[in-house]
C-alpha cells in the first residue's frame, strides 16, 4: 500500500480542512493509506517523510521553518510527490526561496472586477470569469488527456513562474484600462515539475471546495495526485 500524507492549516479563507477533504477518500479509493497533519512540524519527521509517497498540501500563507523546509525538499527529491492546488500550494511561505524554487510558481495577485462592478464586502469581487486552456502540445499528458478547455468564475491567478516547468494548462488576463498591465499576460494554470527523483504537481483553481467540485477541476487534481505519487 502506498502511503499519503495530507499537511493541511495556514490562512482558513482557503477552506483546508473541507477541501482536503473532497480528496482524502479518493486517495484511499486509489490504494493509499492516509495520514492526516495539521501541522507542518510532520515534514521535520524523517521516519515519516521517507515512508511517504505523495505530500498533499494545502497551507495557505504562514511560515516554514529551516526544519520542516529540509524535511520535505529532501523527500522530494528522494522521490515523494508533491502536489496541491490554489494558494495551499502556490501561495504559501512566501518569505522561502527554496519553497519557491522546490514549486516552481508564486501567487502574485488575483485581479478584482472593475472597481464600478464592486458590491460592498463582497468576496465576489475578486472572481473572474475566465478560461483555463489546455496547452495543445500538452493534450495528451495523462492529466489532462481527453480534456478540453474550460471556463470558470472565480479568482483567476497571476503567477511568477520559469520555464523549468511542463505547462499543461494556462490562463490569460486581459489588458484592461483600470489595470496598470497594457497587453494581455499568460500565466501557468496546471503545471508539473520533475524535483530530483520527485514529481511536483500545482493546479492554481481551488480557491473554495465549490471550484474544486468543478469536473474539469477535480478531473486535474485527482489526476494531478495520482501522477506526482511515488
């Protein structure tokens, strides 16, 4: 039986226990035994990193410490997957180098609906519609195999990112005149990285359970944990 481990806390607007847990059963489903952690102090356990073959996390924010930072940078490269979605994955320890060079794409905003459109402390505000494109070469990775470009409407992720990783999927933002950006800008929305002898996996759609519920969304993800797995 392989072995699972889901690292899940950091800012609570991301929803990390209810959206981990669209996934813990499915992984059990695919022949995992789950540990469950909520706390990062698990990456600094050696015995259990090296019994791991795929870290699912969703910590949005917060900080990592040097420990836990070497602990989990050390399985991956010894060949435990590393996958999670949304700002769990690409917006956390922003303060880290190595986390961000171990991911391979860092949150920088999500552009807001034009300042007319706003309704008052709405967290509508922030979502887009906008659409997810497959890359055309790509079509045929088993993540996204079958799958063809779709939309959504919710917050639509700018990353930083470099060209070490395989791309899958991209979004675009529009050049618009209440933004400062004056043509449109394409950024990585479903991405791989190969780390060592590891897998690394990042989908930026997640931003609440009802977007991971999506079919297309879940379809990347649950495909997207599978592939990273040892």
């Amino acid at each position: 039986m392989s072995n699972a481990l889901v690292v899940r806390g950091g800012w609570d607007g991301h929803a990390p226990v209810e959206a981990t847990g669209l996934f813990v059963p499915f992984l059990r489903e695919a022949g995992f035994d789950v540990l469950v952690s909520d706390t990062l102090d698990v990456y600094a356990d050696a015995g259990t990193m090296a019994r791991t073959d795929l870290v699912v996390q969703c910590w949005t924010m917060g900080e990592i410490t040097v420990e836990q930072l070497a602990g989990l940078t050390a399985a991956v490269r010894a060949g435990t997957g590393f996958a999670g979605w949304h700002g769990g994955i690409a917006d956390a320890f922003r303060s880290s180098s190595d986390y961000l060079h171990l991911v391979g794409g860092q949150f920088a905003t999500h552009p807001s609906r034009p300042a007319a459109e706003w309704v008052p402390d709405a967290p509508e505000n922030n979502y887009l519609r906008h659409r997810v494109e497959i890359v055309p070469e790509r079509a045929g990775h088993p993540i996204v195999a079958g799958l063809s470009s779709f939309e959504l409407e919710t917050e639509q992720y700018w990353v930083l990112t470099d060209e070490y990783n395989d791309v899958l999927a991209t979004t675009t933002h529009p050049a618009r005149p209440d933004q400062p950006w004056r043509r449109p800008v394409t950024c990585p929305a479903v991405w791989t990285r190969e780390w060592g002898e590891g897998r690394v996996f990042v989908a930026t759609p997640g931003h609440q359970p009802d977007i991971l519920r999506d079919p297309n969304v879940r379809t990347i993800v649950e495909r997207g944990l599978l592939w990273a797995a040892r």
